[in-house]
C-alpha cells in the first residue's frame, strides 16, 4: 500500500470513529436533546470526512490516469458535501424544536432558557 | 501493476471498514425500534439515512461508479423533506 492510499484509508477511519461515536451517542443518551447532539453533530462531522476520502482518491485518480470521470466524481462529492452541511443541521433543529413545543422536558435540567422566554412572551401579549 | 493501479490490500481494507457502516445502520435502527417518543424514533431515521448515504459514498469510491454519488445526493435531500414534513407534523399534530 502506497503512502497516498495509506492517507486516503486513515481519513475513512476517521469518518468511521465519529460516525461510531455519534451512534453510541443515540443508542446511549438519556433523552431527545443529548442524543440529537451526539448523533447530529457527530454523523455530520463523519460525513464531512467521508466526503474528504472520495474527493482525496478521486484526485489520485485523475493524476495517475487523467480520465475525466474522476474529477467529475471529486465535484459530485463536493456538492453531496454541501447538500449535507445545509440539511442536516437543519433537520436537527426541526426535531429539537417540536420536541420542545409539544412539552418534552430534557431530563435532569435545572432551568429552560427558552420555557421562559415563551412565558415572557405570553405575559406581553396579556 | 498498471497506471492507477488500486491494490489488493486497498481495496479489501476500504470493504472491511464500509462493512462496519451497516452495523452502525443495525445499532440506530435500534432506536426507530423502541424509541420512547416520537421524536427519538425521528431523528434514528435521520440518522440511518445519513448513514445509507455514506455507504453509496464509499461504494461509488470502491466500484469507481459516478452515478452513485447523484443518489447519494438525492438520498439526502429526500431525507431533508422528510426530516421537515415529519417534524412539522409532529409539532401540530396536523399539515399546515
């Protein structure tokens, strides 16, 4: 195994410890906030990387034979890369966001920032 | 050993290691299972779908086939729709 292969296989482990990271999260937390934070942040964070191994051997790739279906991969993967960053958080958000509205307590939370923001929202339009 | 020659070891390690992204899958899926609320078994499905988009990712590296990676991409973007239209319902209660 050549040097750049060995780069392109340590960059798929680190994809791989995040995104094993991020479903020991979901299967461990106790409840909807936690285990949005550990699995969101870390499948992202996994993807990103995972992305950087398919850009990082399609460049190989297109040195080594100079076809141009390898660059098109390496731009493809680019865009399925921004595609992720813009939805993922965004769907994170959603769910957290019903979560709350429908009445789920975080568990062990001492005090809710946003419970009294809405109660202080409600008294003002009394 | 020809120009852009892959290697055996290479190739083998790269399907070990995507093996182990459907355990992930196998794990989360835990979670659609026997979520307590709603909400959990939600974001499990977001999860699993990120994970399945990942995998085309790999397997379009593996197999060097450019198309995977277009349903890749739309894998995801379906998987944002559904990630919204399921969350908005589930906020109401109703579609509004």
């Amino acid at each position: 195994m050549t040097l750049p292969m060995l780069f392109i296989v340590i960059l798929l482990l680190i994809s791989l410890v995040f995104n094993g990271l991020g479903t020991i999260g979901l299967h461990r937390f106790p409840d909807v906030y936690t285990r949005l934070h550990a699995a969101t942040k870390c499948t992202t964070f996994g993807t990103i990387f995972i992305t950087f191994t398919v850009i990082a051997y399609s460049t190989r790739q297109y040195i080594l034979t100079d076809e141009a279906k390898f660059l098109n991969m390496a731009i493809h993967t680019l865009i399925a890369l921004a595609a992720l960053l813009l939805t993922n958080p965004t769907g994170a958000h959603a769910i957290a966001r019903a979560a709350h509205k429908m009445g789920i307590k975080p568990k062990k939370a001492v005090r809710d920032d946003l419970e009294e923001a809405d109660l202080q929202k409600k008294k003002e339009v009394d | 050993m020809g120009k852009g020659h892959k290697g055996v070891v290479f190739m083998t390690s790269v399907a070990t290691l995507s093996l182990i992204f459907v355990l992930f899958i196998v794990i989360s899926s835990y979670r659609i299972v026997v979520g307590p609320s709603p909400y959990d078994r939600l974001l499990g499905l977001n999860v699993v779908s990120v994970l399945i988009s990942v995998i085309f990712i790999t397997f379009s590296m593996e197999t060097e086939m450019g198309f995977l990676l277009d349903i890749a991409l739309v894998f995801i973007v379906l998987n944002f729709v559904a990630t919204l239209g399921f969350a908005k319902y589930l906020e109401r209660g109703e579609f509004r």
